[in-house]
C-alpha cells in the first residue's frame, strides 16, 4: 500500500506569503542601488521609415543626463529565439511605432524624461503593412528586406514577409472532406492582448571593476536572459549574471530580455548602476503581446457528426520581429486539430511579419486563438446537423490510447470526464434557461512544456532544507509545489524548506517560469534530490545504527529502524564534520515525446508532452438592448494529472478564466495605421471585480505517468477555452454567432441589428 | 523648483523632509523613505496597485500629492502589521490562497481594511463594488473576496 501523503496534495498556504502580505517582498521594479541612474527609452513614432539623422547634442547639455545611447554605441548583432531578426535600436529603419531608437540615463527619471524629449530624430516614411493580409498582398512592401540573411533554427520556412509556415499533414484530406456528408468552411479572427502583469518589466544593472554586470530583474527566464546579454553585450555569459527578485506577474511577457539590456548597456556607458522600467505606455505599444489571427477552418462531417478531415490555417500578426511567432504557429496546428481524432488533416500556422509590436508569449501562445475558432466551429456544426454540442464532441474527443494528430500516443486521457463533468455541473440539460440567457461549452488540450531543471538541495545542521533552484516564481506557487513534493520525499514539513531561487551565478540551471512546466520539472528534479540524499543519509544512518541501509527509511525529520533512529539535524552534523555536508544535485529532463516526424513540416513543436485535457462551461446572460453580457456561472473541468497544492491549482484555474474572459468580452489593443490608440489601462479594459462571476473548479485526476506524483502541467490550460465558450453561450442565448473576438456589447447589437460595422 | 519642507505622518511616525512640490506621495513613500511596500505601476489611478490609507480612506498614492498629505495621517503596508503581529486580512489573505504574485496584494489589503473599517458586514457584492479599483491579473478575485468576507467575519466580533 503506497505510504500517506503528508505534505502534497495539501491546501499549504505557499512559502513566499508571509512576505507578499505584509510589503516585505522585494520585487524587481523595487530594487534600487546607491548611485543609481535612471534609463529611459526613446522610441520610434513611425511605423516604418528610414532614419535620416538621431541628434543628442541639445539632450546632452540638460542638466543631470549622463547618457544617451543609440544604435551607434552597441554592436551590430542580431537576436532572437528560432530566428535572430531583432537589434537593441532600430538600425537604418524603424519598424514599428514603438520600437526603441536611442536610451538615456540620467540622475532623475524627470531628467531622462527631458532628455528623450530633447533628441531629434528625422525619419522619411516608407509604405508599411498594418495586417497579415496586407503583409502576404502580391508586392506588399517587405518588413526585413534581408530577411535571407538572418540567421534561424533551419527546419523554419520562410518566405518575404513569412516568418514561418508550421505544418501538420496526416493521411488524405482531399479525401477526408470527399468522405464527409458536410463540409463547414469558416473564418475566424482575433485581436491583439497584453499579458496585464501589475508589475512593470523592470531591470537595474550594475558592472564591477573585474568587467562583469549584474542584473537584477523580473524575467521569467533567467538563463535565457543571460544568453541574450552575452550575444548583445558580446561577453562569455559566466561576465553576466541575472538575479530574479519578486515578479509581479509574467503570463509570458517576461520571457525574453525586455529592458535589461538598455540597463546593461546605459550601466557601462555611465560607469554607474543604471535603473530601466516600462511605463504602462510602453507596455501597451512595445512589449510582447499575444497575436491577433486569422484562423481559416474547413470541415467534413458525416451526417451522424464523425469528424473526417480538417483543413486549417492560422495566420499570426507576430509584428515587426518574430518574437514567438514561428514556434506559436507551430503549437497552433496542434491547437487546431483539437482534442479530436481525424484522420485527415491539413493544418497550417503562419507567423507573418507586419508594422506592429512584436508580440511574443502569452499563457498558452496559440491556444486561446486557435481554440475560438476550432470550438466555436463545433456548435456551428452540432447546430446545423441538429445534434447537441456536447455529444458531437463526445463522439469524437481523444480518449486513453488514441493518437495525437502527430501520431503521439495519448495516455492519461481525462477529456470526456472533464466534459460530462462541467457540462453535469452548468446544467447542460437547460441550454437556454431563460431569454437571452445560454450555456455554452468548450474544451481542449495543452501541453506540459520540457526543458531540464536542475536543484541543488541541501540539509542544514538544524535539520532544515535548502531548496537552490534556477526556476523563478512568478507567481504561480509553482516553486510551493516543488517544495511540497521535496518535502514529502525527505520526511520534513513544508515550513522546513527555505528556497533559494534564480541566480545565474550560482543556482543550477533550469529552463525557466514557462510552458507549464515549473512544479512538474523542478518537483521532478527535487524528487531526484531527494533520492540521493536519502542513500547518504541512510549510509550515515546505517553507522550511526548498526542497521543495514536498506531497512532505513525516513519518518519524521528521522532515519528509523524499528525502534532505532537519528534525526536529520544530527545526520546533517555528523556529515559537516566529516563529509563535508549533506548535499546532493537532482536533475530532471522530460523524456522525449515520440511522433510521427513525416507528418509535421518546418514544426517547433510537435507533440505535447504530458498533456492536459480541459473543459470549460459557462451560464450567461446578454441584455438585447446594449449587448452586454454577465456572467453568472463559470465551471472549469481540469485533468491537473495530480494537485499538488488544491488551492494554488484551483487560483491557477480562475486566474486563468479571468484572462481568458478579458480577451473574449474586452481586450483589445487597438491599432489605427500601425499606431496603438489604446495605450493605457482606462481604453485597455481588463476584468476586474465587478466583471467576473465565482469560477468553480473541479480537478478531474488522470496521472501523468512522467509527472511527480502524476502530476501535469496547470498554469496554461485554464486561459484556453474562455474565448470559445462565451462565444458558444453567446450564440446559445441570442441566436446570433460572433467570429470575432473581442464580443463587445457593440458587435452582439450590431449583430442583433443585423448591422455590419 | 523650489524644494518644499513637509511633515508627513506615516504609519504614526512623523518625518521631516523635502519634496519637490509636484511630486506624488508614492515617490515620496519609495524613493525618499523606502516604503517599497507601496506598489508603483500605471501611476494614473488606474490599477490600485499604490493604494494607501489617508485618513483612514482608500487612495491612489500616485495621483496625490505628497505635499497635500501634512497634517493627515497615512497608513502604508509597513504599518498594518509585521511577521509577529499580523492584521486579520493578512492572516486570511495567506490562509486562503488569495496571494500570487503578490504585486496588487498591499493595495488590495488597504482597499479591503479601509471598506471593512466602515462597513464591518459587508456582502460580497458589497466587496466586489469596494475592491473594483484594484487590478489583479493573477487570482480572478475569488479567493481575495474570500480573504476579504473571512476576516470581516473575524474582525465583526471584535469591534
């Protein structure tokens, strides 16, 4: 019989609370050094033009600017993740509107403020492309030129303003749609949304004598971060070091380098720490967004609603650079084969460069886009074949064993649980309870992103633990989690481990706060720790005992055996004094995932390892005279493989809806001919208290067999299906059916009115 | 500018200083006396994350002038409670899971004790109206409405 479990699966309040309650916690955008510099960004006002001339000598003169920096002053390299097309500063041109053109430093922000408005820049404007289908027109004017020359991961495709072109083919689609009683063909699109972290991105960086910097910020990525500076700043990364104080949110947004390198670079130009953080401006109009898309779905279904080929394309405005665009389309196709099996499918992902920000990652890159679509297409075709939403989905989810549109083998299949579950828990069997009232529901898949993690965990003399590990915690509870599984392998109590966590110079290394894979990785890798330091604890014990170590085992902070045992504060001692201490490095890596590789082309990304099943229901009501929707129930049916914490898994899943109902009732970063007119928190509307119903949870548990204690991954998953499943109930309530997201109260009269905007 | 001599009293303790008469308080709280509990974010009065207590009153530390604050008295994070001697919303807003980041959580709390001062047995409706201010991206509300209708129901008694 499998032991009790003391410490996992507990509602534990999380270790960092304490310090978040009571303002202690020193998050990036509060850490400050004496002497410091404040750095400010100019940034580019045209969408795309050729720089004649940048003049600083009127900045200069101000009193108290210390610095100003542009192009000129940093070397001319290239990065980027899959393909390296991004520069510090705009370089000859500008891209976007917001793209950054000089950076200043002064002894007050108000100086650098001044300063910025004090350079001159000349531009002469070139034509620029404002969407996908302006980027892919025949002679559409090209945002990267030499795009040829850049360099990139080799599977991409690319093509002029094409950054890649991700492909799933499997068996016949021709044939799949011949097969099908009807073909539905429909068009989808989505706008551009912001992660909405309350903490700015925030850096301050300072370099030693010895030529080395020191960067302390709110990334998701520390190791990635460090790799970046070293490519900018062209040093070894050991010259770099990054330090991750409290983050106040990231969603993705804080992935890549964001404002360190102008601290880094204005740092060694001054010779003095240097502070950079955004305003909401700038994150409105050049930070990461999520892409708008358009999504193109063509259907075939039998009479009796077997799916039988899907043919799809996603297009992504990923902006100027590539950011996450190529491995983003590349998720979608998956996306866009849905939680189903097909056997045909044609699926396509498109990451297109155009005038805009450079969007990037946010929670679940893809899938709340190609989501809306696929699921918003399932009630069109349930409602034209006259069958109910939930059992055309029924009929063709994935179930244990089935395969993955890859080819993957999918077990820990919990899918048609969540479904019977969240539809039992709205009330399925009243879809329209009322006028203009309806439920609507959705559902899913995702992935639990790999990557290695590494710990180094510790036992102190006093029997405490000391978690060291490379991940950031962005607020999840993630690094809890981890904690929780290190203390129930070591017998301790979670207030027994004290962490340690995200410096490059000296924690092990870890792939990073993204993907959904932080308390799945690095409990993993605790695990591994933990059965290490169970042989040296045992090797001592057994001396210590007289017992041979394999009838040790550990209870209680102890080693027992029988009715023998010594606490791990005296094995920690006993091994100070003659071993050098109780350590040990547990590390962990995902195993490979196996699929089909004839069916995917130019993918990143080609099948979901350890993946989540979801589904999503919702109870609403839309007032016919101005369109507005209230949300009066929202049920989330999630396979979580396995919680870890309750409480963190069930604050991942409503924090996630509430995202996932911003973007399908109000968030839009508007752009007007390449210019954001939206570019602060009144006109960019995300939900808050009075926007939201109580979101209930039900944590459907179908083990991960990589997963610790089965666990999968939990962060993404829940901002998947909101945008589908209002959309869905939406149409339930009011007959009428919204393809484009945001559903303003303005679209739902407009479409009630039968008016086109 | 003219730098201007002010007393502001903050968390019961008076301080002398000199703030430059545009400046709001949160830069005074932050950067001249290092009450980074004070969160600083879209410094426009939009998010609640700078929320402090004036006069027993919710504020956004962003949009008020330091220089407007002599003479009242100003309650930050720092002075609601400590590791030893926590205010009942912090205890419920750790037992029941409302902190993630944490970011937006010092403004929530203030927000929460200052309509919790007036209105001891709130609604959650009630709570909802009082706490629309304050901008989390992280939770969804529901279990920092917890927190706040929990520890109402810890301090009603005690009042």
């Amino acid at each position: 019989m499998a032991p009790e479990l003391r410490v996992v699966g507990k509602p534990l309040p999380r270790v960092d609370a304490y310090g978040k309650v009571t303002g202690k916690t020193v998050y990036a955008a509060d850490f400050t050094l004496p002497g410091m510099l404040f750095g400010k960004v100019l940034r580019g006002t045209e969408p795309h033009a050729r720089i004649v001339r940048i003049d600083a000598r009127r900045a200069l003169t101000l009193p108290g600017v210390r610095a100003v920096i542009s192009a000129a002053d940093v070397a001319d390299v290239r990065y980027g993740g899959a393909l390296k097309d991004e520069t510090v500063f705009a370089r000859e041109k500008v891209r976007y509107v917001g793209q950054p053109v000089a950076a200043v430093a002064a002894a007050t922000s108000e100086a650098a403020e001044a300063a910025l408005a004090a350079i001159d820049v000349v531009y002469d404007p070139l034509p620029a492309v404002f969407d996908v289908e302006g980027a892919l027109a025949p002679g559409a004017p090209l945002v990267h030129e030499a795009w040829e020359t850049y360099s990139a991961i080799p599977i991409l495709y690319r093509e002029g303003n094409i950054c890649n072109r991700a492909r799933i083919l499997a068996g016949d689609v021709e044939r799949g749609l011949a097969e099908a009683d009807r073909v539905f063909e429909h068009r989808f699109t989505t706008r551009m949304v912001h992660q909405g972290y309350t903490e700015p991105r925030a850096a301050v960086a300072a370099w030693d004598s010895a030529g080395q910097v020191t960067v302390w910020s709110n990334t998701q990525l520390p190791f990635e971060v460090q790799n970046t500076l070293a490519e900018i700043l062209q040093l070894p990364p050991s010259r770099i070091r990054i330090l991750v104080p409290g983050i106040g949110g990231g969603f993705g947004g804080k992935l890549r380098v964001g404002v360190e390198h102008f601290a880094a670079l204005l740092a060694r130009k001054t010779g003095r720490p240097v502070r950079v953080i955004t305003t909401s401006e700038e994150e409105l109009t050049a930070a990461y967004p999520r892409q708008g898309t358009i999504v193109e779905l063509k259907t075939g279904v039998t009479r009796d609603g077997r799916l039988t080929g899907k043919q799809g394309r996603i297009f992504f405005d990923t902006g100027a650079f590539a950011g996450s665009g190529p491995g983003v389309a590349s998720v979608a196709t998956l996306i866009l084969a849905g939680p189903y099996c097909i056997p045909n499918l044609h699926l396509e992902g498109y990451a297109v460069y155009t005038n805009k920000t450079n969007c990037g990652s946010f929670r679940a890159p893809s899938g709340p886009q190609a989501n809306f679509a696929v699921e918003s297409q399932m009630d069109i075709i349930a409602d034209a074949l006259g069958m109910d939403p939930l059992d055309l989905r029924l009929r063709n989810i994935v179930r244990e064993g089935d395969e993955g549109p890859t080819g993957q083998l999918l077990t820990g299949v919990g899918l048609e649980e969540c479904l019977r579950r969240a539809a039992d828990a709205i009330g399925w069997n009243d879809r329209r309870p009322g006028p203009s009232r309806g439920k609507g529901i959705a559902c899913g898949w995702w992935t639990t992103t790999g990557g290695s993690s590494g710990v180094y965990v510790k036992i102190n003399p006093d029997g405490t633990v000391a978690l060291n590990t490379g991940a950031a915690e962005i607020g999840t509870g993630a690094l809890t989690g981890a904690a929780q599984v290190l203390a129930e392998q070591l017998s301790v109590e979670l207030s027994d481990i004290n962490l340690v966590s995200a410096d490059t110079y000296s924690t092990p290394f870890d792939f990073g706060a993204q993907g959904s894979r932080t308390a799945f990785s690095v409990g993993n890798a605790c695990r591994a720790a933990a059965a290490d330091l169970r042989r040296q604890l045992f090797a001592l014990a057994s001396r210590q005992l007289g017992v041979e170590p394999d009838a040790l085992e550990l209870r209680e902070r102890h080693v027992v055996a029988g009715g023998k045992r010594v606490s791990l504060a005296d094995l920690s001692r006993l091994s100070q004094q003659s071993g050098g201490g109780l350590i040990a490095h547990g590390t962990f890596i995902a195993p490979p995932t196996p699929y089909d590789t004839k069916r995917v082309e130019a993918h990143v990304y080609p099948a979901f390892h350890s993946p989540s099943f979801h589904a999503h229901a919702v109870d609403l009501a839309v007032d016919p005279e101005t369109g507005e929707v209230t949300l009066h129930r929202y049920v989330v049916a999630q396979d979580v493989g396995f919680a870890l914490n309750p409480t963190y898994v069930e604050g991942q899943i409503e924090g996630g809806v509430a995202q996932g109902v911003g973007q399908a009732l109000s968030e839009e970063i508007v752009y007007e001919n390449g210019r954001v007119v939206n570019p602060n928190l009144t006109d960019y509307k995300m939900p808050t208290t009075l926007d939201l119903p109580r979101i209930e949870s039900i944590l459907v548990q179908h083990p991960s067999a990589v997963g610790p204690y089965g666990a999968k991954g939990v962060g993404e998953p829940p901002n998947i299906e909101p945008p589908a499943a209002v959309a869905n109930a939406v149409a339930a309530a009011i007959g009428v059916r919204i393809t484009s997201l945001p559903i303003t109260a303005e679209k739902i009269v407009m479409a009630l009115r039968k008016e086109t905007p | 500018m003219r730098k201007l001599p002010l007393s502001l009293t903050i968390n019961g303790e008076t301080h002398e200083l000199l703030a430059e008469p545009h400046h709001p308080l949160l830069e005074v709280l932050r950067t001249q006396l290092g009450l980074i509990g004070t969160k600083e974010n879209c410094l426009e009065g939009e998010c609640g994350v700078c929320t402090v207590l004036l006069d027993g009153m919710a504020v956004n530390s962003c949009l008020l002038l330091a220089a407007q604050c002599q003479g009242r008295r100003i309650v930050t994070i720092e002075g609601l409670g400590g590791p030893e001697t926590l205010h009942p919303l912090q205890e419920t807003f750790v037992e029941h899971g409302a902190v993630q980041c944490g970011y937006c959580i010092p403004g929530m709390i203030l927000a929460a004790k200052a309509y919790l001062d007036q209105n001891p047995e709130p609604t959650e409706g009630e709570i909802r109206e009082a706490l629309s201010g304050n901008l989390c991206r992280c939770t969804g509300y529901q279990k920092i409405l917890d927190a706040v209708l929990a520890a109402a129901g810890v301090l009603a008694p005690m009042r």
